[in-house]
C-alpha cells in the first residue's frame, strides 16, 4: 500500500477508537461513507431504529469528542495525516476541492471511500477546515491558519462577486489585481471551491456564461470563432471543437453546419467561412453588402473601392463581386468605372 494510503488509514481507525461504543461508531461510519456509501440521518435511523433527530445529535456529539481529542493530541495517528494533507494544500494554493485534493494526495483517481476518509479527518482536525457542499460550494478542505470554514466560503463569495461585478470573464492576473491576495493561485483554489463559477482557456466565470461554461453546439461554435478572432471554415471549427478542453466535444462536422446556418450570430462569408455578426459581418448576398457600401458612401464609389470594401467582409474572390456588380436593378454606371445605386 502506499506511504500516504496508509498513513491515512491508520490515522481514520485511530480517530474511531476514541468512539467506544459501537452504534455510535457505526453511524459516524455511515454519515461519513467510510465503509461504503454515505448515508443520510433517515437511512441510518431506520437501519438503528432510533429517530433522525437522534442520529443528528449523536454525530454532533461524537465529532466535538473527536475534536477534543485532536485539540488534546489524544489521536497520534492523526499527525502525520495532517502532515500530508496540510503539505499538499500548500501546493495546490491552501484550500483545495475534496475531490482534487484526494487526487493529488493518493496519486491517482481518488475512490469515494478514500475522498470520504479524507473529509472524515479534515472535519475535526485541528490543523484543518471544511466546506460542506450545497448548492454553492463543493466540499473542499482548507488549512486552518488560512481561515475557517465561514471565512474560506467568504472568500469564494468575494471572488464571484468580482466577477459577477466585471460582467465578463477575467483571467487570474486580472483577478489578483483587484483582490487582495498574495498569488493567482491562491484565487484559483478558492475559485474552484464554488459551484457558481467555471473556468475555460485561462480565464474564470459564471457557470452560467456559456463563454466559460457552453453547453450547447452553437455556445461551442461562438467560444472557438471569439478565441481565434478570424472567420473560420466550419470543417476547422469542428476539428477545433474536437482538440478542446469542452466537457462533451464529440460532435459530427454535419451538426457543426447546421448549427452555424440557424444562429444568427454566426455570418457566411464566404464558401463554407464564417464569422461573428459582433465583429461587423452582416447576413445577405454579395449584392446586399455591395448595396450597403454604396449607402454609406458619400458619393460614386469606383469599382476597385467597391471591391475592397466587401472584401472587408465577405470572402469571395473578386470576380463574384464584380458580376454582382453588373446587375441593373441594383447598380447604375454613371461614367467608366464608377458606380451608385439604381
């Protein structure tokens, strides 16, 4: 087994000895996963016949013994396990997700039981904080001296607000420079604690923004056109799709097509090109873009103007422009070479 494993284990059945009696052990085992799934109070009344209420005090009883007993280092097992969590928080920035922390410290995909053996110690340890999960948080563990649970949510809190505030998303360095914290890292733990948020290419924001956290084809489509900046092929944009950091990334090139002809965020440019409406394109034919130029302009444009203002936004060669150019029901020659509108 290994150092850490073991390490580990020892310091979980040496915290079960100070719980003598044996229902009392069963339902700290239970409520904490620690030999098989976690149970809720319900579960474990029913299985013990006593009332949820019960089940409830009874653990509340039995983790303030326990952390008594690591405040009196009544636990020996129970230092080195600190010792290894608290070093490997240091690393990952003090504060850490259960599920990651877990990860790093065993060295593999962390099972259940070996995550749920690690909250167990964390919740009473005196070297170390926690963070239940809700609706906002995910369990995590944090190092006491960097703050208590009600101060490490208050973190997180701060960090959500600042980019909630922002209205966009923000790298870590935009972030460490409006937050008070002594590295980016730091603000990348603490991020990582909260349901609210989602990370995508560098740069952190609300789950809710589909330009960190898309969900869909078409919020993929928009994430790789804005990250590139330049129109692309809808072949590329699928083979870029398919090379991404996406949770779900398998999808046909056929599907990619079609979601890019329904948006109307997405504009055709040219034989299979496409690009953000944001960036200036406008939906229409070559003779829509040519009557567009014609308007704005103050006076007969020439035809080498004309085509260098729709090259600035189609991609078409220059010969489709011109042949546009001939139709008389939308276009009047006035002399040689310039042009107005019919």
């Amino acid at each position: 087994m290994d150092q850490n494993a073991e390490i580990l284990k020892k310091a979980i059945s040496g915290s079960l000895k100070i719980v003598e009696q044996d229902r009392e052990r069963e339902i700290i085992s239970r409520r904490f996963g620690l030999k098989g799934p976690k149970e809720t109070l319900e579960q474990i009344g029913e299985t013990l016949s006593i009332t949820r209420e019960r089940v409830r005090q009874l653990e509340k009883a039995i983790l303030i013994r326990l952390q008594i007993s690591a405040e009196e280092n009544q636990i020996p097992e129970l230092a080195g396990a600190e010792k290894i969590l608290v070093r490997n928080l240091t690393e990952m920035g003090r504060v850490a997700k259960l599920d990651e922390l877990a990860n790093k410290v065993y060295g593999k995909t962390a099972t259940a039981a070996e995550q749920n053996g690690i909250y167990f110690i964390a919740t009473f340890a005196k070297n170390l904080a926690v963070v239940e999960e809700n609706d906002r948080y995910y369990y995590a563990v944090g190092i006491a001296e960097y703050g208590s649970t009600t101060e490490i949510r208050g973190k997180v809190d701060e960090v959500v607000s600042t980019i909630s505030k922002n209205k966009q998303p923000m790298t870590l360095d935009e972030l460490d420079n409006v937050l008070d914290y002594e590295h980016p890292d730091h603000i990348k733990a603490i991020a990582s604690i909260s349901k609210s948020l989602s990370t995508l290419n560098g740069v952190w924001g609300l789950s809710k923004w589909p330009s960190v956290n898309p969900k869909n084809i078409r919020d993929k489509i928009f994430v790789i056109l804005e990250s590139k900046h330049e129109p692309m092929h809808f072949s590329a944009i699928a083979e870029e799709i398919a090379n991404s950091n996406f949770k779900r990334k398998n999808v046909t090139v056929q599907a990619i097509h079609n979601e890019l002809i329904k948006d109307s965020r997405f504009v055709l440019i040219g034989r299979g090109i496409y690009a953000l409406d944001s960036w200036g394109y406008k939906k229409g034919t070559i003779s829509d873009i040519i009557l567009s130029v014609l308007e704005k302009a103050d006076g007969p444009l020439t035809k080498e103007e004309i085509v260098k203002q729709v090259l600035k936004v189609r991609k078409v060669k220059e010969t489709t422009i011109l042949l546009n150019l001939q139709n008389k029901k939308f276009f009047k020659k006035i002399d040689k070479n310039a042009y107005v509108k019919a």
